[in-house]
C-alpha cells in the first residue's frame, strides 16, 4: 500500500487534482503528519466569524425583547387574539430565523473552506473529530445551531494537541454546551434560587461529560455519580444580559448546590466553581477516560473494531503523558495497524464531500456544501444527539444511502466546467492506486461527467 495516500486520505481528507502534494508526502508520510501537529494552518476562512458570546448575547436580547413586548401587550390590556400581537412575533422570530441561517451558513462555509483549502488536513481531521466527540447539535434544539461552529472554534480547534482536561474546560464552560445540555437553567433544590423558585437540578450535562466525554458507558460510574456531577456543577451558567461580560461563562454562587459531595469514591469538600475544577481534573486523569478516548481515536483511524492492542498503547500514552493529546496523536500515527489496515474505514458524507472538492481542486459554496450534507445524511452541526455521528461502515453504506451518493457524485460532476483529463483526475486523487477495471472504465467513459462521476463512486474512493 502507498503509505503516502494512506496519510493523505485516512488522516487527511484526500490528494488534490495535481500531484505536488503528494510528492512531497511521499518522502516521509510520518513526518509529514506530525509536522501538521506542530505548524497547524490558521484558515482564512474562519476569519471574522462571530463569537460564541456575541451570538449568546444576540439570543439572550431576542429573548428579553420579546418578552418585554408581551408584557407590554398585557400592560397596555391589548388582547393576544386580536392577530397583531401575533403577527408582531411571527415577524420577529423570522427576522431570528434568517439571522440565524445566515450565521449558520457562514460557519458552514467556513469549516468547508478549512477542510479543503489547509495545507494541515490532518489537523483538520483532528478537529472535526474531537467536535464530533464533544457534539452541541441544533438539530433538536434551533437555537444552539448559530453557535455550533463558534464552539468548535473556541473550545476545540485550540486543544486537539494540548491538554485533554483544557478540552474538556472549555467545552464543559463554553455557551453553546451550557445551552445544549440545560446546565444553565440547572438549580441547586438547596441552594437560595432552588428554595425561593422550588426549580432542580438538570443531570443532561453531568451524565454526558460521564457517558460520552470522559469515562464512557463502561467506565465504572454510577447513577449517584452523574447525580453527584450535575449537584458540583450547578451556577456553571451564562452571563445575563446585565452582567460584566454577558453571554460568556458565569459561576452563579446563588445557583449552586451546597454541602460537600460524593464524587467517584472521593468527598468534595463545597468550594463553589472549584467544585467543579476538581470533578473534571478527576475525569480527564481517570484510567478509563483514557481508554475511552484511546478506543474512539483508533475506531477513527484504523477500524471499526480496532485491535486491543493499539487502544492499549493509546491509552497508555494518555496516562504516561497526563493527557496529552500532541503525543497520543503522535503515538497513533506510530502504530504500525494504523498504515497496514487501509481500507477499514468508509467515508462519512461529509468527508466523501469535502475529498471529492480536493479532488477535482474546486472550492464548494457554503449553501451548496450545506445542502449536500443534508441530502446525504448528515448536516453539520446537526447530529441526532449528544453521542455525535456514528463512525462505522455499516450507519453509512445502506442500499438508500449508497444510491445517494452516487447520484450526488454525478450532479458534483457535472457542476463544473474545468477540462482536466479525467485519467488525470484519477491517477492524481488516487495516486496510482487505481485498479485496472476503474482505469479502463473512466478512459472509457461516455462523458467528463460521467468518468468523474465513476472516480467519485468508486470503492477506492470511497474508503480511507
């Protein structure tokens, strides 16, 4: 196997439509991807997008605009019914509702234009992997969606090579998680906002950062544990409106649960926010963490069903280096089944996507990026739940699915008006790895459409 289009398409998102990349790759594959590590690309396209905070703020005073006009309504004993009031919040909400696509679009296009203009693809790949792992989705809950790519910016892309607790902070404390899983709405029953509004404690982000972030399903907590969790992190709120820096993280002292906790065998003394500094220092440094990441990084980069041996070696690293993700990623690239297993691994949509724009060297427009992802399943920033988008063969090559794919790679085909040979294409996309039934078939092809087409569906193409 070519290690050079092993490192280019299963770390990266696939060779472009010239070979000078790949040329270079080919000297030292390794290197190649551990330098990325070290010099990440800053992309251009995520320039200028707006901040986590300034789209909470933008929502906070929606919220606080809008109830104001009912209470305005009420005060001045104008009727709901008469169709005005009505009519006057339809129009705010789609106001809300363009500004929030277009927000999302532009986060879109942004992520896109990274993925396959940046010369650190593997660094690309790290992120949306890791933002994957810690998943805030607006398919079920609309207003997170405007600040999904701001969290993947600020919580994510900074610590893919850093610390895996400074990850785990900065999802755990950013606005768009807060939000997604109701931690900012979570009260502590004793505590004096609990006693005076009688509201509870919400257990949506405790048992996630448990189940899914850090220790995993299997990962010896129990039910008492996510309990314990979601007590240490009530106050781990939003700035209001009024507050010196609104629509960031804010520990609200009047929010917390009181008293000391029993947190995984350990008592937490109450300390307020430091309650939770100590829970999630504890997580990140948990042996089971380490497995847990260990077997979702090699279920990504080397098999459905990884071999034990490399989770391992991973989790190991993890431990040894106090969660360093530089070096377990630097150990992933090291495992020899991570090069020998070529192949294990099916395309998600969105990287078959973004490999067949490198392929053909053509940039994709946001709208268009965000309508394919959605025809093939999987729009981003949208997955079904917390636990992210599935990572296996078998949730993405159904008979449905398959066809839409193929029916996708001929309308990209056809979309563009460039005039590279399509031989060309395929020797450059696949770096000589093509056989000679998809050779024969694409110089024999009825159109340039046609043969693109045929590359883009390919079983070679569509593995990594």
């Amino acid at each position: 196997m070519n290690r050079a289009f092993v490192a280019m398409t299963r770390f990266g998102y696939g060779a472009g439509s010239d070979d000078s990349e790949a040329r270079a790759v080919a000297s030292d594959p390794q290197g190649w991807l551990k330098a990325q590590l070290d010099h990440p690309d800053e992309p251009s396209s995520l320039q200028g997008l707006p901040s986590g905070a300034d789209q909470m703020v933008q929502l906070l005073d929606f919220r606080f605009q809008r109830r104001q006009a009912i209470l305005a309504r009420k005060a001045g004993g104008m009727a709901d019914d008469n169709g005005a009031a009505a009519a006057e919040q339809q129009q705010a909400s789609r106001l809300r509702g363009k500004d929030v696509q277009n927000v999302y679009l532009a986060e879109v296009g942004g992520r896109v234009g990274a993925a396959i203009q940046s010369r650190t693809p593997f660094y690309e790949r790290l992120v949306a992997f890791w933002g994957n792992h810690f998943t805030v989705s607006g398919r079920q809950r609309p207003e997170v969606r405007p600040l999904s790519g701001s969290f993947e910016r600020e919580a994510i892309r900074p610590h893919v090579t850093g610390k895996f607790h400074d990850m785990l902070l900065a999802s755990t404390r950013h606005p768009a998680m807060g939000l997604f899983l109701d931690n900012a709405v979570s009260v502590g029953p004793d505590s004096p906002a609990g006693l005076r509004n009688h509201r509870g404690v919400n257990e949506n982000l405790g048992r996630e950062i448990m189940e899914l972030h850090t220790l995993g399903v299997d990962g010896g907590y129990t039910e008492e544990d996510v309990r314990a969790l979601a007590r240490i992190l009530t106050g781990w709120s939003i700035g209001r409106l009024n507050a010196p820096e609104p629509g960031r993280f804010r520990f609200f002292p009047a929010l917390h649960e009181p008293g000391p906790k029993q947190f995984l065998g350990r008592t937490i003394p109450e300390s307020g926010e430091e309650e939770g500094m100590i829970a999630l220092a504890m997580l990140a440094s948990h042996p089971s963490t380490a497995h847990h990441l260990a077997l979702q990084l090699a279920k990504h980069f080397v098999a459905d069903n990884p071999p034990p041996a490399v989770v391992q070696r991973l989790a190991l690293a993890y431990m040894k280096s106090g969660g360093d993700l530089g070096i377990v990623t630097r150990t992933l690239v090291a495992q020899p089944e991570t090069w020998s297993q070529f192949g294990s691994k099916i395309k998600t949509p969105y990287d078959f996507v973004i490999s067949s724009a490198r392929a053909l060297g053509r940039p994709i427009e946001a709208r268009f990026a965000a309508n394919s992802f959605n025809i093939l399943g999987q729009p981003l920033f949208g997955a079904p739940s917390p636990a992210g988008w599935p990572d296996d063969a078998a949730s993405w090559t159904g008979p449905e699915a398959v066809m839409l794919r193929l029916q996708w790679a001929q309308a990209f085909a056809e979309r563009g008006h460039d005039e590279t040979d399509p031989s060309l294409l395929t020797r450059a996309a696949l770096m000589g790895m093509a056989d000679a039934g998809l050779t024969q078939a694409v110089a024999r092809a009825e159109s340039r459409p046609m043969a693109v087409a045929m590359l883009l569906g390919s079983p070679m193409f569509q593995r990594r």
